[in-house]
C-alpha cells in the first residue's frame, strides 16, 4: 500500500514535473520566434544590401559601331602592324571574298573541319590556335569589315603596348574588383564560447536555477543564439553553398572584359562544358593565346597580366578558388545540361558577361534542382535517349499529355542525383 502510494507521488511529482519543463518550453518558443521575427528582417535586408552592391552594373552601350566592335578582335590582330596573334588585317576584304569572311569571321573552326582550303592553310600557319566564334549579324560584320577598310595604319597613332597602372586605373580596379566580404575571419573561438554560454544559460534556467533573475539567462541565450547564427551564415557562405559568394582570386581575372566587352564565347576557355562533366578551367597556356600580344589592361595595367607570364615561368598553375561547389554526395553533369538540355549557362550561373567577379547567385540546393526539374520540359520527340518512354509518347501522341518535364522521365528520383 506504502509502496503503491510513494509510487503515485513521485510519479505526480514527475508529472509537475514535465508540466512546468512543458511551459518553460513553450515559453522559450514563443521567445525565440518573437525574436527570431526580429532578426530575420534585419538579416533579410543585409543580404539585399549585399547583393544589390555586387549586382550594380555598369551598362556599355552595343551599338554596331565598327570602331568598337573591332575591341574584340584588336586582342589577336593588327591593322598594318603585323601579325600578333592572328594575321594582320590590312587589306584583308581585298584578299578575300566577303561571303567567305562573313563565314571565317562566324565560325572559322567550322571551315578548317569542312576543309575550305584557305581556312585550313590559315589554322596551320598560326600554330592551330583557333579563332574565337563570333555570333555578329551581317551588319555588325560590315560594320567591322568597313573600319578595317577604312583604317590607315599611317594615320593612326601607336598605342603604347605597355604602361604602369595610373592613378584613375587603380580606383577603377578597387571599384571593379571591390570586395564584399572579408572571408578570413577566424571564428572557431567564438562560436565555442558562444555555445557554452548558450547551454550553460539554458541548463540554469530549467535545472538548476542558480540565478534567480530568469531575464539574465534569457539574454544571455538570445546574445549567444544570435552570435552562433551569424557565424553559421557567414561560414556556409565560406563553403560556397549561400549565394554571394565571390571569393578574391589569384588574379583579377574579369569575366566582363573576356565574355561580355571582347564576346569571347564561354566555351573557348571552359572547353569540356558540351561534353563532360566539367566545365573545367582554362591553362595559363590559353590564356596566352592572347596575352603573348595583350601585355596591359585598362583596369590593372600590367600587374595582373604579369602573373600569368609568372605562372608560365614557374610552371606552377594559377591556384584559382572555386566558387560552385556541390557536396560530394551529389551528381551533377554539366554536359546534360548544357548539350541536351539546352540550358543556358546564365540560368544556372547569372548574367557572367557583366560582372568582373564571378559569384555563386543560385541557391545550388536540392530544392533549385528539383525546382526546375519540375517546370522545365525536355527536348522529348527530338531526343533519342528519350524512345524508351513509350507510356509518355502515346499520351503525347493521344494529346492526354502536352509537355514532357525533366521531372517525368525520372529528373526527380533521389538516384539520379545522388551516389
Ligand atoms: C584569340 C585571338 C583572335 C581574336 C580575338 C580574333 N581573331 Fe581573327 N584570327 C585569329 C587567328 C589565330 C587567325 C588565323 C586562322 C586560324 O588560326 O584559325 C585569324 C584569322 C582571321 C581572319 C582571316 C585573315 C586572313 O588573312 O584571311 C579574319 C578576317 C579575322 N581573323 C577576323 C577577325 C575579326 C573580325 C575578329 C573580331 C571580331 C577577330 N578576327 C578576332 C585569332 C583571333
Ligand atoms: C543547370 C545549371 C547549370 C548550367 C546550365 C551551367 N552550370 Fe556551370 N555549374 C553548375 C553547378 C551546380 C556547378 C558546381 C558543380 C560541382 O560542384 O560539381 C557548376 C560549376 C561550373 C564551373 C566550375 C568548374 C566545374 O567544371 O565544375 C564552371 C567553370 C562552370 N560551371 C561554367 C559553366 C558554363 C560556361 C556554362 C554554360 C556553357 C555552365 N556552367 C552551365 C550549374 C550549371
Ligand atoms: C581571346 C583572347 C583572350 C584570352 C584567351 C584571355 N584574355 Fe585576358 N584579356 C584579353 C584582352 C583583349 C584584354 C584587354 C582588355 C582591355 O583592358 O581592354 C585582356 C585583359 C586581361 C587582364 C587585365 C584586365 C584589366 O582590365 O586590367 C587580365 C588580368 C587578364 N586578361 C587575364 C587573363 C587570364 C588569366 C586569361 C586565361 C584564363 C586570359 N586573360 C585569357 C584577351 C584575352
Ligand atoms: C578568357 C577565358 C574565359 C572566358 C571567355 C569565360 N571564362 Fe569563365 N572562368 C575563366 C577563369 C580563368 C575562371 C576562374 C577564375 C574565376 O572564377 O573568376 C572562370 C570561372 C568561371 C566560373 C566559376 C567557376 C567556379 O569556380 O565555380 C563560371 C560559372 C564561369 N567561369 C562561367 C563562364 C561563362 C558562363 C562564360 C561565358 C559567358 C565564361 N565563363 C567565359 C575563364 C573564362
Ligand atoms: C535551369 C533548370 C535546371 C536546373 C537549375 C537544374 N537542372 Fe538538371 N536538368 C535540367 C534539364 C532541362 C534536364 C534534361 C536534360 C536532358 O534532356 O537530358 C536535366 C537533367 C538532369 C539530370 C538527368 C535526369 C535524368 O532523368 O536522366 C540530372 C541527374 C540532373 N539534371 C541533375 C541536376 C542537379 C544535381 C541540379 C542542381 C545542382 C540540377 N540538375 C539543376 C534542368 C535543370
Ligand atoms: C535534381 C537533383 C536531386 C534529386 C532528384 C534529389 N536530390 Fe537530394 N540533394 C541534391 C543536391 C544538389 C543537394 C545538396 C544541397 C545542399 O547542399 O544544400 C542535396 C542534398 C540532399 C540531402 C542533404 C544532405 C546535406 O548535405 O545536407 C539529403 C538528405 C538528400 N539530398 C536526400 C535526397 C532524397 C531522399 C531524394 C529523393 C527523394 C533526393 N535527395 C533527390 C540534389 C537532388
């Protein structure tokens, strides 16, 4: 009787118990996400900051002006100087057929395969380096084609072929290459800290009780919660996985001045992006496929070039930082993408051609994946890989279904992405 007594009490004391840890729970929620409202705007409004600042761009006007087109190919040619890393241009619509140049000029690789003699002679005599395709409209070409006519190389002034960074060059670099983040601070120290007196202050409050005032506790924690968040946000950013980030690069290599003022097509230097897996990164032996002619820039002056001069020299390759970055339990193929599922790459990568640091804008997380995966449709009738679906082609044939997306031939299923 005793026993069964002692029992009920200590079992209602347990009750009371867990009662009262119930209300202290509920209570610390209810705090939490007050607070938590509190913050998150704030934080929210960082992140726009951050981003509008990185997203600012700076226009360029595009009309076709053949004196600002010829940007592009004045890297690799001269007018009457010579030859740097294409032939000298002088002359040239007198030397060759307007149609054959709008051809070479579009898509010279082309004509070297289908085996246009000239083409052919002209790769072979410029130590096979491939010229750049360019996507001009005939107007564009003309226009390009009516400078070169129209240059006289007497005339024209000679460009110094190098110079020191000036004064306006380098507020130009700091303003270009401005950094957003510093991504060196040490936090392991603090985050420790901050988590002990997070459950120190935690444990007072519902066990042991030592400090009466409960509000000290409670600051206490929401101080140590929010320090704890803050490392945790800017460290994932550190691990690539938050958009925004854009780590300092060995050399201020610009994306702006590559792919968007000079049009050089993404996949000259990212050569495996159709085929493989990988993008891949380009030598500094294609770097140099220009740089052997190009020995300044307007923003750096020498100083960034000289580094791949240094890199070539030393035989040692430029350590560039990735900025996309997976985990390794996830698959991802690029060529999939690029070549069959004719995405572009600014979907995935944002508008690189005008931004001089690339930056991680996308998520890269499962639910961006799957959400594409959901909307966009497949190249499904011309696609050949996609003949065993037969179930899906009758209802698109019966008009039971009107579109394919990656999600029905299996783009959501977890082993598609995952090892
Ligand atoms: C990366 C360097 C590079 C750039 C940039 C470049 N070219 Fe070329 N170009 C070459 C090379 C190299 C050749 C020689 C053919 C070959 O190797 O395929 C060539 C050949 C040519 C030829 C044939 C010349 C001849 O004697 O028949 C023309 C025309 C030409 N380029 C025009 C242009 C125009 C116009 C632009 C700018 C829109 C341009 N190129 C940009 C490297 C370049
Ligand atoms: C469907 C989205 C998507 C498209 C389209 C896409 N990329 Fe990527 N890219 C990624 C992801 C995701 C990563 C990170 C891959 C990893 O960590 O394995 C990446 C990584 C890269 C890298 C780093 C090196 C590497 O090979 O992983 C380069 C360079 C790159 N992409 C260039 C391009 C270019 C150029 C294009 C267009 C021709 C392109 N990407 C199209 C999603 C995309
Ligand atoms: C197709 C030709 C071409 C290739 C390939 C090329 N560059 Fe350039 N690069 C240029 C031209 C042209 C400029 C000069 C732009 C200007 O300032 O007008 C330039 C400028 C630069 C600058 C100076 C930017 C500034 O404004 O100060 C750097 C740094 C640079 N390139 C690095 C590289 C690296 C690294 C590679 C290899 C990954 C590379 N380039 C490959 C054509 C090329
Ligand atoms: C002249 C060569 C060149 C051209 C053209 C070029 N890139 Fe790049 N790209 C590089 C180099 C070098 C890097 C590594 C340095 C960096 O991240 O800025 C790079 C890095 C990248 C990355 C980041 C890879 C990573 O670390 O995750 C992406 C994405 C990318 N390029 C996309 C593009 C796209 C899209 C285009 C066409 C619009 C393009 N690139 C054109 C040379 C080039
Ligand atoms: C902008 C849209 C888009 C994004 C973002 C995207 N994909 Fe895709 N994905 C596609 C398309 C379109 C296809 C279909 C390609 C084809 O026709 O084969 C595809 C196909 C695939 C396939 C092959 C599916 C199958 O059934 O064979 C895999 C795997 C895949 N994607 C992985 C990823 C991963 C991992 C990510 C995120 C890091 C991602 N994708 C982000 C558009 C996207
Ligand atoms: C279209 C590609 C895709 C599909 C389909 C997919 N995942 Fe993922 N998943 C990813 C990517 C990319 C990540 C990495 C995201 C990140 O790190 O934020 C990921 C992350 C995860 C994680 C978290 C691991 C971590 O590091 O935090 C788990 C768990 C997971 N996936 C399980 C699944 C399961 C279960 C399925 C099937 C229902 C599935 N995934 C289907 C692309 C995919």
């Amino acid at each position: 009787m005793d026993d069964f007594y002692r029992y009920n009490q200590t079992s209602l004391k347990i009750n009371l118990l867990f009662k009262r840890e119930l209300l202290n729970n509920i209570y610390m929620h209810r705090y939490l996400r007050r607070t938590v409202c509190k913050i998150l705007p704030a934080l929210l409004l960082m992140a726009v900051l951050i981003t509008d600042g990185i997203f600012a761009e700076r226009s360029f006007s595009q009309t076709p002006d053949g004196t600002q087109l010829f940007q592009a190919c004045a890297a690799c040619h001269s007018i009457g100087k010579g030859k740097l890393i294409g032939p000298d241009l002088y002359q040239v619509t007198q030397r060759r057929d307007r149609k054959w140049l709008m051809k070479f000029i579009r898509n010279s690789q082309e004509m070297v395969q289908s085996g246009d003699a000239i083409a052919v002679k002209l790769f072979e005599d410029h130590n096979k380096i491939p010229m750049p395709p360019y996507t001009y409209s005939d107007e564009q070409i003309n226009a390009i084609l009516g400078y070169i006519e129209n240059f006289n190389p007497d005339q024209a002034a000679a460009a110094p072929v190098t110079q020191e960074v000036t004064e306006d060059q380098k507020t130009a670099k700091e303003e270009f290459f401005a950094d957003t983040e510093d991504h060196t601070r040490q936090f392991g120290t603090t985050f420790i800290i901050s988590l002990i007196l997070l459950l120190a202050a935690a444990f007072d409050l519902f066990v042991t009780k030592l400090i009466k005032a409960r509000f000290v506790n409670v600051i206490v924690i929401l101080i140590s919660a929010f320090v704890i968040t803050e490392i945790t946000v800017v460290e994932a950013k550190n691990l690539g996985r938050q958009p925004g980030y854009a780590p300092d690069q060995p050399i201020l290599f610009s994306h702006k001045i590559h792919a968007g003022d000079n049009k050089t097509d993404c996949k000259y230097c990212h050569t495996t992006v159709t085929e493989s897996k990988h993008a891949g990164i380009p030598s500094v032996n294609l770097c140099m496929n220009c740089h052997t002619a190009v020995r300044s820039g307007r923003n750096t002056g020498t100083v960034e070039i000289e580094k791949i001069y240094k890199a070539l020299e030393t035989g040692k390759p430029v350590e560039w930082i990735r900025v996309h970055n997976l985990p390794d339990h996830t698959y991802f193929n690029h060529a999939q993408h690029v070549s069959a599922g004719k995405v572009q790459c600014e979907q995935c990568h944002g508008d690189v051609k005008t931004v001089d640091r690339i930056q991680q804008v996308q998520q890269l997380s499962m639910g961006w994946c799957i959400d594409c995966h959901r909307k966009t449709q497949v190249q499904f009738t011309e696609n050949g890989y996609y003949q065993k679906f037969v179930r899906l082609h009758e209802e698109l044939k019966s008009g039971k279904r009107t579109r394919v997306t990656v999600e029905d031939v299996g783009g959501t299923e977890c082993s598609k992405c995952h090892y």
